[in-house]
C-alpha cells in the first residue's frame, strides 16, 4: 500500500471515528465521513467494504485504547497495594483522557452485545491468575478480606468509569459545568477511590 493510499485510509478511519463516536452505529453516515475529510463514499468502500466493517474497526481501535495496558499492570512485580494504585491511576486516566471513546466502548456494546461482544473478547482477554493468586495469599495472611479478582477490578472500574461517562448527569445534580466534569476531575478522585477500595479491602 503507498504511502498516499496508507494516508487517505488513516483519514477515513479518523473521520469515522468522529462519527461514530457522536452518533453511533446506527446515526451515522458515510456520506459524513466522506465530506468531513472530501473524498467520496466509493473511496471508503475502496478500503472498507461496508459500514459496519468500517465499524467494527474503529471499535476494536477503541476497545484496545482503553484496555490495552491492563495485562502489563496486573502483571507488575510491585506490591499488592502499590499494584491497585497503579491501576486505579491508569483507569482514571484513559477515562480521563478518552472520555468519549470510553463512553463508545460502554453504550456499543450494551446495545449489541451479540455483536460487539465477541469483538471485545478478542481484544481484551485478561491474564488475572497471577493477580489472583496474590488476592489469595494477601487474604491467607490477613492483610485483606478474601475477595474475588473480578469483584475487585469491578469495583475499581465502576468508580473510575461511571463518573465519566455519566458526566452530564452530575452536571444537572450537582451544578457542576463542562470544564469540571471533563478535563482533570477524574484524576482528583483518585485519593477517594483508592481510600475506598482500601478501606473495603482491609475492613
């Protein structure tokens, strides 16, 4: 592929992300993507041969930005403690930094689980044995009650994602406007969820 033909497809993925990321599957046009970046809809199916497998590879690209780190984390040789840091830290973040994407990833797949399912599957197969076993041991020794690997990682996160994507609900009960829901408020609840999970952990 030319570097020409490699340009106008990375644009075509990046202007339907933008679409898709705004409207969805089922809202959006590829007559917009292809005015957003001037070529035509012959031009996208020239690369992807219909809309939804145009989908399908934005929303893998997606599901790796927000999970693609988590693998690296849980295999961290650090301590227990210093290791759920680390990984409240990096939730907050891409939450933080890819609000939108995340809140794509999320609502996608809850309206086509038959579909998106399986894709998400296949980008994201957690690796928690390892992890697992330390919950375990740290739980034999009393240092935490004895708790699943899957309700912890749940738990952090629905504390670290929900803020986010429901941004404009805490907008509307607290008063809060755009700019302190969005950049940065996620990472100023880092001490309060890590206190959370701590304190549930040591309870």
């Amino acid at each position: 592929m030319s570097k020409q033909s490699k340009d106008t497809r990375q644009e075509i993925i990046e202007a339907a992300r933008n679409e898709f990321l705004t409207h969805g599957f089922e809202g959006a046009r590829l007559h917009n993507i292809a005015d957003q970046i001037g070529v035509t809809k012959a031009m996208i199916h020239y690369y992807f041969n219909t809309k939804k497998e145009l989908f399908e590879h934005v929303y893998r690209q997606s599901v790796q930005v927000i999970f693609e780190d988590l693998n690296d984390l849980l295999s961290k040789d650090v301590s227990l403690f210093k290791k759920i840091e680390l990984l409240i830290e990096n939730s907050l973040q891409k939450a933080d930094q890819n609000p939108r994407v995340l809140a794509f990833v999320i609502t996608e797949i809850s309206r086509k689980s038959d579909w998106l399912q399986p894709i998400f599957e296949e980008q994201v197969e957690l690796q928690v044995k390892a992890f697992e076993e330390e919950l375990t041991d740290a739980a034999a020794n009393y240092e935490i009650a004895s708790v699943s690997v899957q309700d912890l990682l749940m738990n952090i996160f629905a504390l670290c994602y929900y803020p986010v994507v429901a941004g404009p609900i805490h907008q509307s009960l607290f008063g809060m406007d755009s700019s302190v829901s969005g950049n940065g408020f996620s990472q100023e609840r880092k001490g309060v969820i890590l206190d959370t999970i701590l304190n549930w952990l040591t309870a």
